[in-house]
C-alpha cells in the first residue's frame, strides 16, 4: 500500500469525527495563512480537509481571558498554564502530512504557530510583530499600562509612528511564504562554537540591546535583521550600529516611549532620571528603520505561557518576562520555524562567562527582582522538548 493509501485510513475516522464536530456547530476554522503548494494538486482538497478535521479533535473552544487554566477543565492532560503534559515531539497527523512531501531540510510553513497550538491548544497565532497606525485597535493590549499593553501612551506613539511611517520588516521578508528566524540570546554558551555561519543562514537573526557582533562574527555571525533593546540596553556609542538592521523597541516603563519620541525627532536627550542605567543619547537610524515592538508578547509571556504573577496588570516583583523570552513569543506568532542560541546559564560551571563578550563571570549573576529565570526556564524547556524551538547551543 502507497504511504498516502494507509494515511488515507488513518485519516477518514477523523474525517467522520470532524464532520460531527463541525455539524455541532462548533467548529471554529482556523486560517493558517498559506496556500497549498502547487505540486500537491492531486492531494489538495483531501489534506485540506483532512486538516480541518483534525485540528476540530484537537483545537479547544477558545479559553475565555481570565480563565486561570484548561487544566482543572480537562483534569490531567494540561498543566496549570495550559501545556500538555505530556510533550510528544512527534508532529499531529495533519501536519505530518501536510510537510510530507516537503524536501529534507525545506523551510516548513506555519510549523512553529502549528506546532505550538497542538501543545498549547489557547495559542492563536495573529498577533502583529510592530505597532501600527492601527494599534489602538489591539484589545488585548490596550487596558494594560506599560510593560504589558500601552495604556497612557496612545498620544506619544501615535507621534512616534507617523514619523517612522514603516511597520513591517520590508517588502523582502515580508512576502517570504516561509520564514525562519534565530533569537540570538547573550550567553557565553555562544562562545567558541563557530556558529556564526549557521546563524547567518537564518531569515531573520534577531539580537538583544548591546550584544556586538564585531569581533565576535565567527561566533556569532554579522547579520543583523533586527536588535530588540530598552532604553537602558540600547548601544551608546554610534558607531557600533551596525548598517540595514532595525532599531526595535521594547517598552518596560512608559518614560520609555519618551526615550523613544526624542530618539525618532533626533531631540535633545531631556529627563534622564527615572533610568536605572545611563542610556544612549543618540541613536543613529532613520525614523524609518525604527519600530515598536507588539507589547502583547511581554503580556503574553509573562501571564499566559510562564505564569507569573498577574498583580493587577502591573509590573511587580518577579513579574518581567527577559527580552529574549519575549523575541522568542514574538517569533512564535511571526515566524514559520524558530531557533534560538546562545540561551541558557549553567550554574554548574560559576567560572564560565556570562556573556559572550565580556568576561563577568556566571557566578555574578544576582537574584533578580523582576525576572523569574527559574519559572522562565520552565517554559523555554516545553518549547525545546516539543521541538517547537531548536536550540543550537543546548543551553536550555
Ligand atoms: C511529492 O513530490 C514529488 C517530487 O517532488 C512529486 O513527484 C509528487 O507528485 C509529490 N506528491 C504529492 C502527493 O504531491
Ligand atoms: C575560547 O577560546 C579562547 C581561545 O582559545 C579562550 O581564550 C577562551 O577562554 C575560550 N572561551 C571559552 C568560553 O571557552
Ligand atoms: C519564582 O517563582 C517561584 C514559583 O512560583 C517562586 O517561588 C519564586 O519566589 C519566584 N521568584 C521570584 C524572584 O519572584
């Protein structure tokens, strides 16, 4: 029997169950953003079908906001946050099929969101990397005050936007069908491993606040799609910005976004108290090659897939998702296949250095009062074992 013959038996009882569950009127079609590829002709209709009808056993109704967890609906299968308990790395039926006949190695569209959602069934995939002119239309975000939403700062990013009148990642990446990213974390696990080259290869290399590359590239590679930073990550010196990468920013406080107005009009830098580091006074990108990071992954990250503590909706202790948490949930929302390297702190080795380009050492890291690492790391390690992420440097 051909391999599609005995699919074909696997999949008709799941046809006949998703026919029910469909006729129940229950069925909430999910889009997944891709057209079928050509060379599937033949097979269209059928794995097009054959999709809906698995994802109706799978998918739940979706979990009203405010809902602690699916765990206590469904006893023992989800955990507090909602993640299956039991992590299979195997791909759900649909999706085997669907990337089947993909060659070793291609790009797989709509993996990650797909993947995510067969082990964290609340997971929705439409969530916009960059602010818009639109965003006032983002209810998720906009009752949150700073970190978690932009309540407050509607006037002053309303400013920022109409001057950097961009808001995507620009035509080429845009109109990619499949697009693989890599979140380059920090970590001194980046350093001597000779990376760089393979970092090169992704789409998207997405780098945290000051992390150079210059000196570092046969570790950490040269490109630069975008660095996400805060006001106190940013570069200060000008001249180690590196060319075509965008300026993306991340607010954590809403005297950020007044940081962000003087660096887009190129302002005198004015109000630096309220900083818990110095900041940059300059920064030397075109309105245009500046963004504003979705602040619904911090929200999301932090109360959705960690569980830290909600506290009202404000920032608090231990509550602060770090930025590479938050690039890696933007790139589970925007990207088709997410890696990520340099993530990751091995206590065991206190000597071993903490960052790839500096020599503190591993044992200087402090209790933090706004992360959570621990509780973080919890999360990170589903998205490895569920083979949603990849992670080059085995460091989570
Ligand atoms: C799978 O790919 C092969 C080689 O590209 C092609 O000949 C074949 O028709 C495809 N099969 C299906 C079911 O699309
Ligand atoms: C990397 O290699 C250099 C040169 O061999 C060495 O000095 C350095 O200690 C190594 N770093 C790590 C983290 O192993
Ligand atoms: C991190 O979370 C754990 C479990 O919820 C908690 O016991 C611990 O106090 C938290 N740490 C911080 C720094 O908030």
């Amino acid at each position: 029997m051909k391999p599609a013959h005995k699919l074909l038996f696997v999949v008709c009882p799941m046809l006949v169950l998703g026919f029910i569950y469909y006729s129940s009127g229950k069925l909430h079609l999910h889009v997944w953003g891709q057209k079928p590829h050509k060379d599937v002709e033949s097979t269209v209709n059928v794995s097009k079908v054959t999709s809906v009808a698995v994802r109706a056993t799978v998918t739940k109704e979706p979990v009203a906001e405010g809902a602690v967890s699916v765990g206590r609906i469904v006893g023992s299968v989800f955990d507090k946050q909602g993640f299956m308990l039991n992590l299979d790395t195997k791909l759900p039926l649909d999706l085997a099929y669907k990337y089947g006949n993909l060659s070793e190695g291609a790009c797989k569209p709509g993996y990650a969101a797909a993947k995510m959602t067969a082990i964290y069934p609340k997971f929705s995939k439409p969530a916009s990397m960059f602010l818009d002119r639109n965003f006032k239309r983002l209810a998720k975000v906009i009752n949150y005050l700073p970190p978690f939403g932009f309540r407050t700062q509607e006037r002053i990013i309303d400013v920022i936007l109409s001057a950097t009148k961009n808001y995507g990642l620009g035509p080429e990446l845009d109109s990619l069908i499949c697009k693989r990213c890599i979140i380059v974390g920090n970590g001194g696990i980046l350093s001597n491993k000779s990376l760089g080259s393979r970092i090169d290869e992704y789409d998207v290399v997405v780098r945290l606040n000051e992390a150079p590359v210059s000196g570092y590239t046969r570790d950490v590679g040269s490109k630069t799609t975008m660095r996400i930073t805060y006001p106190e990550g940013a570069i200060q010196k000008p001249e180690r910005y590196e060319k075509d990468s965008l300026f993306v920013f991340s607010a954590f406080k809403p005297l950020d976004f007044k940081w962000l107005r003087q660096m887009v009009y190129k302002e005198k830098l004015q109000g630096t108290e309220g900083f818990w580091k110095s900041v940059a006074r300059y920064v030397p990108r075109e309105p245009s090659e500046i963004r504003i990071l979705n602040p619904y992954f911090i929200q999301e990250a932090a109360f959705q897939f960690i569980g830290l503590p909600q506290n009202n909706g404000l920032m608090g202790k231990g509550n602060i998702p770090t930025l590479g948490t938050v690039a890696i949930t933007m790139a589970l929302h925007n990207c088709d296949e997410v890696a990520v390297a340099g993530f990751g702190y091995d206590m065991n080795t206190p000597h071993a250095p903490l960052h790839y380009y500096e020599s503190v050492k591993m044992s200087a890291i402090k209790e933090s009062w706004t992360h959570n690492i621990s509780k973080e790391k919890e999360f990170l390690r589903k998205l490895v074992k569920a083979n949603i992420i990849t992670d080059l440097t085995n460091g989570i």
